[in-house]
C-alpha cells in the first residue's frame, strides 16, 4: 500500500468513527457530547452536510425505525429529537453558510382553539433532522396565519396538528382558506393529531394524513417527489 493510500485510509476510517458516534449520542440521548463530536468531525474537515446526513438524519432515521417497530416510544423519540437539537444548534449556521438546500419548507402549526403541542414539536424536531425546513407557526394558529405563511415565502407543505375533536374542523376551514386564497394548488397540506384518521384527511381534501412524527417524515418526503 502507498503512504497516500495508508493515510488516506486511516482519515477515512476516523471520518467513519466519529460519524457512527454523533449517531450513537443521538441513539443514547446523549445531548452533553453532541456538540463536542461534531466539532470533532468538522475538525476532522468532514464537511457539515455530511455531518448532517451520515450522522444526525441517519441515526433519526434509526429512531423511526425503532419507534415504528415498538421498540422506542414517545419520551425515547422526544429526547433524541432534543439531543439532535442540541447538536444542529452548531450545525445550522455552517449549513446555511455552505448554501446547503433544505429538503424543502414545511409551515407547521396547532390549529385554531387548541392548545396542544408537545406532538407538533416533536413532528417538528423530526422533519428538522430529516433536512426539512420547519416554520414553526406554534399553537392556537388560525388559518389565515396559515394562508399567510404561504404568501411569505416559498411553503411546499402546510402541516396541520389537533388532538381535540372540537378543533379538527379547523383543519377543513384551513384547507378551505388555501383554497379561498387561490393557494391550495401550490402546497400540500399534511394532518396529525391522535383523532386524526386517513379518512377525515380525504373527506377535508387534504393530501394526506400521518399517525406519529416517524411516518410524518416519509409523508413529507413522498409529498415533494
Ligand atoms: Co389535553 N386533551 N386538553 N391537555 N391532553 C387530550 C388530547 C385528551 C385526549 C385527554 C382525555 O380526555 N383523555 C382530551 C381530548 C378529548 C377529545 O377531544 N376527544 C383533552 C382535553 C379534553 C383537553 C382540554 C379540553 C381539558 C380541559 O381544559 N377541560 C384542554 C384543551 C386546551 C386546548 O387545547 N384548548 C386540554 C389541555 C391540555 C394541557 C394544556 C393540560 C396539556 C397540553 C400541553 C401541551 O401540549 N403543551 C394536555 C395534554 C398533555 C393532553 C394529553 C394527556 C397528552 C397529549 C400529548 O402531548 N401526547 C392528551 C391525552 C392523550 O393523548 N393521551 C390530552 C403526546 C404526544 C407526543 O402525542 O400529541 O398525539 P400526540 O402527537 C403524536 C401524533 O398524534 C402525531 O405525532 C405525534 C408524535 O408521534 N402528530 C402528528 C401530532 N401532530 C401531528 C402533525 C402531523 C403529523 C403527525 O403533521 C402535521
């Protein structure tokens, strides 16, 4: 083997290292050495995507498969979403920096009257890791603040969160508003919450519905294909 080669080989293999550890801080909740390891693996010139991709998306993607397989639950998926929080707080300005593309822009909200966002959050947090960027319009939101965000900047998917059954058609006012405005063609519009079913989001002509913050990732991804 050549020197270049040998070299070439231990970085590679070091790069490989410190990318499974940012995963297995995020897979151990370990939000204390997240950002120690990320700047180790920038330190070790591993670009900041990569960082984002190989390390933080993937080992989210890890926790989906383990929470849809049964094996993590919610509190499991909540602290890992935090401690990848905690690490993209480093990330973000070096992504934005590079010009990195987001996955594309979610306006994510509470409907109308409720007040419940512990689910949105955390729908939030899991859309961010997977390289969405999220606009978190927060709770109690009304449709035209949906309508709004749409006006604003370029929103590819409205997600519309409600845990009362009393709030859910606030959900149809706010398709209905999109529709009102002329804008429904130019975003699709996600559901969740725990009385949510597929059903309702077709009766309200929304593009689809997601039971937990694992299956919203992959709704949202196969919304912009
Ligand atoms: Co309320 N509450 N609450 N509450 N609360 C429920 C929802 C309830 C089912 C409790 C019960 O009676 N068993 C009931 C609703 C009954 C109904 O409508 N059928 C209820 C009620 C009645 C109320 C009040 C009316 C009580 C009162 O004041 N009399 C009141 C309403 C206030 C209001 O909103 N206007 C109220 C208040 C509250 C608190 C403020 C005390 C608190 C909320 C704190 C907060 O969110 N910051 C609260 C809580 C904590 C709950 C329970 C106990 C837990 C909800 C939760 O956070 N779950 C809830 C009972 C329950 O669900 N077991 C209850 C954990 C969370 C991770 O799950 O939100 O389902 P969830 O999110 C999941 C999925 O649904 C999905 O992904 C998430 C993660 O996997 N998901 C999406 C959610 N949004 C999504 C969006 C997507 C995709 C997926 O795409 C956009």
């Amino acid at each position: 083997m050549s020197e270049l080669l040998f070299y070439k080989t231990i970085r590679k293999g070091i790069m490989e290292k410190v990318l499974e550890q940012i995963k297995d801080c995020i897979l151990n909740f370990d939000r204390d050495s997240i950002s120690g390891k990320i700047q180790e693996a920038l330190d070790a010139g591993i670009e900041p995507q990569k960082v984002l991709n190989d390390g933080m998306i993937a080992a989210m993607a890890e926790v989906g498969r383990l929470f849809e397989e049964g094996e993590f639950f919610v509190p499991e998926m909540l602290v890992a979403a935090r401690t990848m929080q905690t690490g993209l707080t480093l990330l973000k300005p070096l992504l934005v920096e590079a010009g990195v593309k987001s996955a594309g822009k979610v306006a994510l909200g509470t409907v109308k009257g409720d007040l419940h966002d512990i689910g949105k959050n955390l729908v939030g947090m899991m859309l961010e890791g997977a390289g969405f960027e999220v606009i978190d319009l927060g709770v109690d939101v009304p449709p035209e603040r949906f309508v709004e965000a749409v006006q604003a900047s370029d929103v590819k998917i409205i997600g519309l969160s409600a845990l009362l059954t009393t709030t859910m058609p606030n959900m149809k006012s706010t398709v209905d508003a999109l529709k009102e405005a002329g804008l429904r063609g130019n975003v699709k519009v996600m559901l969740g919450g725990a009385p949510l079913t597929d059903a309702y989001a077709q009766e309200i002509e929304a593009d689809g519905y997601a039971q937990d913050a694992s299956r919203a990732v992959k709704l949202a991804r196969s919304m912009l294909v």
